[in-house]
C-alpha cells in the first residue's frame, strides 16, 4: 500500500512545515527532528529555541498554500 506523499514540506534548521492536500483543503503539521543516541525521532514538542524556525516555515507554508488556492 503506497504512502501518501504531502503536497510540499518547509524545513527551517530542525523544524518541518509539512503540508497535506485533503479534499477541499490543505492542513499542515509541525515537527522537529531531533537526534537520541544514534537514531533520528520526531516530536511536536518545541524548545523557545524553536519557535522563530517554526514561525519562518509556518509563515512559508501558508504563502505556499495561498498561491494554490
């Protein structure tokens, strides 16, 4: 079973904007990669050392979603 693909990712340092195409309309998740012992994880969890990187790619992804609409 194939994956679905998002429409368009947005990553600023470790902070990920990924966009996903619903129906009618677009959602986006926030994440940040981090590294424990040798193995890269995910989390929705952001330090204030975050949160401009965060910001920069949310502000990214609703430009990128503006211009689909």
């Amino acid at each position: 079973m194939a994956k679905n693909q998002p429409a368009s990712k947005f990553r600023i340092g470790f902070v990920t904007a990924t966009i996903w195409k619903n129906d009618t309309f677009y959602s986006v998740e926030l994440s940040k990669a981090y590294k424990e012992d040798d193995e890269w994880k995910d989390t929705n969890s952001l330090s204030h050392g975050d949160l401009l990187n965060a910001a920069k790619a949310l502000e990214r992804a609703e430009g990128w979603i503006a211009e689909q609409v």
